[in-house]
C-alpha cells in the first residue's frame, strides 16, 4: 500500500518551510533545531518528496526548498534510509521528473543529479510522456560530464544503449529527445557513446529521412559535431552525408535548414574539406546563396518597409550594453600594423543586428565566407554566373542578397574579383542611393569588405565618388543605414583604417557631416557615431589639428560631454573618442583639457571611495562599476600622450600619482593595465612628478610582469622601459627586480608565440631589456646569453622608430661589456641588425664596429664559412650596408 501523510504532520511540515523562508535570525535558528529533530524520523524525508512532487497548488518557493532539504538529507543520511523510504522517493522523483513546473523539474533534476547511479537504471520504467523525457534531457545537458564519472559508477554505461533503443519509438517527440540526450556526450567525446558509436551513427541514418522535424534537427545536429570529434567515422560515408546535408539545408522547417547549414561551416574547418568538397560545389554554392535572402518574417522583424525612421527614438532593448577595452600600448611592425593588445572583433557576415539571433541567412553567409577562404578562387565560376543575376534583379530582395554574397566572398576571393571590380564597385556605390534601405545598408557593409582595393586606386576613380555617396547615407533617413555608413569609418579594415591620409582632402565634409549628425541621431547611432570620431581622429592623425576643424569638432563634443552625469554609461564611447581627438589635435586640445582631464581624474577618485567603502561594507553598498575608473585613466593617458609637456601644469594640480599608485594595486587587471599604460604616458610627458614615485612603483610593476595576464603585463613591461630611459644610471637598484622577470618571459616556452606576439609582449620585453641594457650595462650584460636570440627574432619584423633605437643601442653597448654572451648566436644579431632600413649614423657606426670586429677576431677564413650559412638577403644586405 502506498504511503500517505498525517494531515497534522503535513501542515506542520509544511509551516516549517515557509518560517525557513523568514529573514529573522531568530526564526531561522528555531527551524534549524526543528529540522535536526525531525531528521530523527527517516518518515520525514516522505512528506518533503510529498510536499515537493503531490502538493501542486502550493507555491514553488516552498515546495523546491522541500527538495532541496530532501537533497542535503540523502547526501548526509541515505545510507540509513528504510528500503521503503527510498524506494518511494525513487519513484516520486521519476514519475514527477516532467512536472510542468521549470522550478520544481530543475529541483527534481538537481536531485536525481545526485543520485543518477540508481535512478537511470530504472530508465526503461520511466514515464515516457514528453515532459519526462525532455526533463531527462536538461538532466543531461546540465550534468554531461558527472553522468560519465567513476563517482558514479559511470551510469552512462547503462543510459546509452537505452537511449539508442528509444530512436525507434513510435513517438516523434520520445525519439527527438533521445537524439538530444545522446548529443550532449559528444563533444566531451564520453566513452560509453564511443563505445557504442558505429551503433549511434547507424541508428542516426535510420532516421535521416523522419517525416519529424525536431527529429530530422537534432540527427543534423549529432552529424555537425560528429564530424568535429569522429571525422573517421564518417569519412567511409561522407559522400551520403553530404547529399543529405544539401537536401536538409534546404529543409522547409527553418530550424532543421539551420542545423544543416552548420555542417559546411565545420566541414570548412576539416582538412579534408577540399577533397571531400570539391565535387558538390556546383550543387551547394546555390544553395548557400538561396539561403541569402531576407525571409518574409525577417522583413517584418527589421521592419523592412519602414523607410524612414529617423525621428523615432531608441528604445532600451534597440541599445547594446557597452564595455570599455582597456588601452594597450602597440608598435608598429613591417607590414604597418599596429600589434593590437585586445581582440579585434571580427566585422559580422551582414549588418541584420536585429536579428541577434543566429539565422539561416546568417548561417549561410557565414559558411559561404569560410568556403571562399578554403577554395579561393576556384569558388567563382560556380558564383559569378549566379552574382550578376542578383545584383542587377529587380526584386530588391534578391538584389540585396546578392550584394550580400559579394560581400561574404571578399576575403577569400579578393585576387580573382579584382578584374570585376571596376564595374562592381560604381554598382555598389550606386546601390547606396537605392530606395529600399535594407538596399542601402548591406551596400555600406560590402563596400567596406572591398576598402583596401578601393583605396589602392587613384582617388578620383573610386574613393572620392564613395566618400561623396557615403557621408550623404550618413545622413539618411533610416536608422539602420545611418548605422551602416557609420560603421565603415570605424570598424576594422575599413575606410578610415584604410584611407588614412587619403582621406585629408574630405576632411572639412566629413567633419561637417558627423557634426551634422550630432543633431539628427537617436540615442544608439550617436553612440557609434563617437566610435567613427575617433577612429577618424586615430586615422588622420595631427593633420585634425587645423584652427576650422577644431572649431567645426570640438563644440559639439563638448557639450555632449557636460551634458552627460558622471554615472552615465554614455561617457565611455565618448571617453573613447576624445582620447583620440586629444591625441590628434595635441596642442589643439589645450583649450579643453583642463576640465576634461579634472573629471577623468574625478571619476578615478570616486570609484576607488566607493570601492573602498564596498569592500568595508558589502552588506551597505553597492560595488563600484570600474569601467568608468578604466575608461578615465584611458583618456588621461589620451591627454598625456596628445598634449606631452603641457600637461605637466594639470598634474601638478592633481593628486593622479596618488590615485595612480592604488590603482595600480587594483584587483581587476583591467584596471592595472590602464593604470600601467598612464604611467608610461606621464613618464614621457612630466618625469618630474613621476621621478619621487619611482620606489614606490617599480615593485608594483614588478609583481606585474607575469604573462598570464598577457596586457597588464605588456603595459607594465613598457612602462619599465620608459622609466629606464628617463631614470638613466639611477635604475641601477631596480634591475633586480624586474630583469629575472623579463628574461624568462621573452624565453617563455609554455606560451604559444602568436599569443605574446599579437599583444606586443614580445617585442616590448625585448624593448625593456635594451633600455635597461643601455642605462646598466654592467647589470644586464652578464645574462646576454639567456635572452640575444628571443631578443633579436622579437625586433626583426619592428618598423624602425625610437623605441626600437634605444633598445639596438643597449644591446650594442651590453655586447661591448659582454662580447662572449653573443658569440653562440651571431647570426641572429646580424638578421636583426640587417632589419634596419634607415638607422641613425651613430647606431649604424655601432653595428658597424660589431661586425667588423667579430670578423676581424675569428678571421676571414671562418668568417667566409659563417657567412655561408646566411640567407642570400641577409648576405646581400650586410654586404651593401656594412661592407660584411
């Protein structure tokens, strides 16, 4: 007979749970002991699995906190529990695992969690209704890895092979949801799943065809991540597979058409792809493209008919959340670009962020972009008879989809487009003026794809047409495309990044259209509208620094700037932007600066209080956000940099060097790595204020020079530097401290080299160990041999500038104290020295003497047969420069 609860024991169980509920310490207290006293009574752990599973109409606070107090008794007790007990607490738990509650199935499913090992045994007995089963899924999903432990006795064992046995059930849904319980074991690649993976892959072909649409998704699902962890077992069916992926991708249920896209995205990433590709381009590339296309609903969710919008604000939910990057120095490599110490965000397929979910039209752009960076050129002729047609339809629909494609292809097939190009691009520019704005907004994105060309041209052909088409679409009448046009100056690889000083010329209208449109945006596009200033600002450099422009530029920053309070998250994209105006302008921003500069150090200062006065009392207020802190050190960095020696005036009123030294204690690295990056700025603008503080700061930055927080690091290792050279001989006591450091992160072996590469930590390592080198030779010489050849393969491929002068001068003076510490690797320093284009005649007599005098000593017999072992460049080179 089933066991049923004293109504009077109900109730008073049932009290006791809604007291455990009271925030009174006293009451919790009293609940406490009752709950020990009634753990006396293995029967009371029925009335919580009765409160929790039967007891429906009461509220789901009461009746989770019931399961999870049954929980903490069976971790605790369970070994103790009467078989009848537990036997009744199994079965309520699996007949109640669908309840129609997420709180109390969550509830259930952390319980069983717990005690898998028993329960999925008595998988078979389950109650099969969907709601069960698709509990038992979030079981697996959330619980994957505990579900394969040894903890457990390794219960997958068991639920596998049962799950493959419900692929055949009469149910569509009870099949959907055993797919999906499979599917969550494969990417952790579980071994009862690899145990039984042929079974798997062959109980998934039997379904391939299920007239089932969540079916047929969840078997495309399975053979995408298949193919990511079990290619082999794939390959002997890929031909199959593939034909069946393209019916799919065509599949009249979106979602199932989506799972199938994905598999072409990671059959891009295969090695394999092109022999296994090859053949099915001409089938699949149409297909991709058909996927292109605005769907109906689409339209209606970015409101496609709408043309003009301008006048309707933003709403919250149209503005994404802003997070501040924290400024890293960079240098300049060979091939111009800066070493970038954050991470570029990849410019999105299409511009459609209103459909933030990810779509089919997404999907296939996406995959259509991998495939053109896999199969390059050879893509086109199965694209270019379908290109021209969609360009030039007159559905806009398809027209917008095929500017779209020509997008999507820009990297990969970049070579074979070029001879198209003059024909394609005055299209493109004429698609800027097209009535339909989606028209007008995608034609804005593909153009940007195709910058670098357009400005490898002679002006007047292509540039000055796009500028003049463009700052008018600036100015459009639609939201999306005011966005569009704005989102070229200043996303990555775009016009501004490209144009750079060609853009000097249209300067007076650029800026007379931005400023324009400080007028005419709502909330969200005035907020990129910042971003495009300042990347204009970083592009173009001093030449902003003109009486018009400034006059034209600064009023309108300037009053957005005191319209906004100090806890506005508005401030940091303007923080941003006027961190480069103040670099650009220089002299030009002084003007401004003061109650620029005592706000940002304003904002510094009230961060750390309330800092300080959460980490005193938690309970009474709110943590700080310190991106208001990061983004104003940012900008005084900004300020030191643009303004150097005239902002010595403006620190000698502040207290920043106080401010500083807590900072540079801060606990979030972001905030170190700003704080670093301004030390190194007013160290080169105003040493005098930073000199005092030297002792204090070297053994912060010190305890800073640890690669695993790749960017605070780079900023202390360069700020380092920078004090060594304006300290000179008086960094003889620091060197200890920050030398040992130095040496075994530019030997580091663990770390992949790209990664120290891409942040600039290599070469700033390299940097600090020259400056020092040159004010303490006598210190840094005698470990020459533990870093000259990291040292000399880090500088190589750095543009000539001072920074890498100071650096070659204080290895050329280390190897005059330490010539045997460079002999092993000699040749390393001779391709580092042929590095140099254009070296100072000083630095140049320094290599000279060097080379000259390692030839002279080994003589010209062995120097002939060391320099056999050069690189024909290299040997030319050291021969035309140096006579070597």
């Amino acid at each position: 007979m089933e066991w049923q609860p004293d109504e009077q024991g109900l109730q008073q169980v049932l009290q006791l749970l809604k007291d455990s509920q009271s925030p009174n310490t006293v009451t919790q207290r009293a609940v406490q002991q009752k709950l020990e006293q009634l753990n006396q009574f293995p029967d009371f752990n029925n009335y919580l699995i009765f409160v929790l599973t039967r007891l429906k109409t009461e509220d789901e606070p009461t009746r989770s906190l019931s399961g999870l107090i049954l929980k903490n008794n069976v971790k605790a007790h369970y070994q103790n529990f009467p078989p009848a007990v537990a036997d009744f607490i199994k079965q309520e738990c699996l007949n109640n695992i669908g309840d129609p509650s997420p709180l109390i199935r969550a509830t259930i499913g952390e319980f069983v969690v717990w005690h898998q090992s028993c329960y999925f045994r008595d998988l078979a007995s389950i109650n099969t209704s969907d709601g069960s089963f698709g509990a038992l899924q979030k079981i697996c999903e959330d619980s994957s890895e505990l579900l394969d432990s040894d903890a457990l006795n390794r219960p997958l064992n068991i639920m596998i092979p049962k799950f493959l046995q419900f692929f055949k059930h009469c149910s569509p849904k009870i099949r959907s949801h055993a797919i999906a319980c499979v599917n969550q074991f494969i990417i952790g690649r579980a071994q009862a799943l690899m145990d039984n993976i042929d079974t798997f892959i062959e109980s998934l072909f039997a379904l391939a065809a299920d007239e089932d649409s969540e079916v047929r998704k969840n078997v495309c699902r399975a053979l995408v991540m298949l193919l990511e962890v079990r290619i082999d077992r794939l390959i002997p069916h890929m031909h199959s597979i593939i034909q069946y992926m393209l019916q799919r991708t065509q599949d009249p249920d979106e979602n199932v058409a989506l799972e199938a896209c994905e598999f072409w995205l990671t059959l891009a990433e295969q090695p394999i792809c092109k022999e296994m590709l090859s053949g099915h381009l001409v089938q699949l590339i149409p297909i991709l493209v058909n996927g292109m296309k605005y769907s109906e609903i689409d339209i209606i969710l970015l409101k496609g008919d709408v043309e003009e919008d301008e006048a309707v604000p933003d709403s919250d939910q149209d503005i994404k959340p802003r997070f501040h990057k924290s400024r890293t120095v960079t240098l300049q490599h060979e091939g111009g670009e800066g070493e970038e110490g954050e991470d570029i965000e990849e410019d999105d397929d299409d511009d459609d962020d209103t459909l933030s979910d990810w779509n089919l039209r997404k999907c296939s752009a996406a995959a259509l972009d991998v495939l053109a960076n896999v199969f390059r050129d050879d893509l086109l002729p199965h694209l270019l008879p379908l290109l021209k047609g969609l360009l030039f339809h007159p559905d806009w629909v398809i027209k917008e989809s095929g500017i779209l494609v020509l997008g999507a292809i820009a990297e990969g097939c970049m070579q074979g487009m070029v001879p198209y190009l003059p024909e394609l691009i005055p299209h493109l520019i004429q698609c800027l003026c097209d009535k339909k704005a989606l028209v007008r907004s995608i034609a804005c994105w593909t153009l940007s794809r195709y910058a670098h060309w357009v400005v490898s041209q002679p002006p007047d052909s292509y540039l000055k047409p796009l500028m003049t088409e463009l700052l008018k679409r600036i100015l459009d009448s639609n939201k999306r495309v005011q966005e569009a046009a704005c989102s070229i100056m200043y996303t990555p690889s775009t016009i501004c990044e490209e144009a750079c000083t060609e853009l000097v010329p249209y300067l007076s209208f650029i800026l007379d259209t931005l400023v324009f449109a400080f007028g005419k945006y709502q909330h969200k596009n005035l907020l990129i509208l910042y971003d495009a200033i300042g990347t204009l600002a970083d592009s173009v450099g001093h030449h902003l620094n003109q009486p018009e422009y400034i006059q034209k530029l600064m009023p309108p920053l300037i009053a957005k700037w005191n319209e906004l309070k100090d806890e506005d998250k508005d401030l940091f994209p303007l923080l941003e932007c006027l961190s480069s105006v103040a670099t650009a302008l220089q002299s030009g921003f002084l003007p401004y600066c003061e109650p620029v500069y005592q706000r940002c150090v304003t904002l510094v200062q009230k961060t750390l209080a309330q800092a300080m006065m959460y980490n005193q009392h938690p309970d009474q207020y709110e943590a700080p956000d310190k991106d208001f802190m990061i983004v104003a050190l940012d900008l005084l960095s900004g300020l030191a940099e643009g303004l150097g020696g005239h902002v010595e005036q403006l620190v000698a009123r502040s207290n920043i060097m106080t401010l500083l030294f807590q900072c540079m204690q801060d606990t979030m690295p972001e905030v170190r790595q700003s704080s670093f990056a301004l030390l190194g700025d007013l160290t080169k603008a105003c040493f005098l204020h930073v000199k005092p503080c030297i002792a204090e700061f070297m053994p912060i930055l010190g305890l800073n020079l640890n690669p695993e927080f790749i960017s605070v690091c780079n900023n202390a290792t360069w700020a380092i530097g920078e004090i060594s050279m304006q300290m000179g001989a008086e960094m003889q006591p620091y060197v200890g401290m920050v030398l040992p450091h130095l040496v075994e992160i530019i030997n580091r072996p663990n770390t992949p080299k790209t990664l120290l590469e891409n942040t600039g930590t290599f070469s700033h390592t390299a940097i600090t160990i020259g400056r020092l080198g040159f004010v303490c030779p006598q210190e840094v010489a005698p470990q020459l041999q533990h870093f000259i050849r990291p040292w000399c393969t880090s500088l190589r491929n750095i543009r000539d500038n001072e920074e890498k002068d100071s650096a070659f001068r204080g290895i050329c003076v280390m190897i005059g104290v330490n010539p045997a510490g460079v002999v092993q690797d000699f040749i390393f320093f001779c391709d580092a020295v042929a590095s140099w284009v254009n070296p100072k005649d000083d630095l140049r007599d320094m290599f000279y003497k060097i080379l000259h005098g390692f030839k002279d000593q080994v003589g010209e017999e062995n120097w002939q047969q060391f320099s056999e072992q050069f690189p024909p460049l290299l040997k030319e080179r050291l021969s035309a420069c140096y006579g070597v």
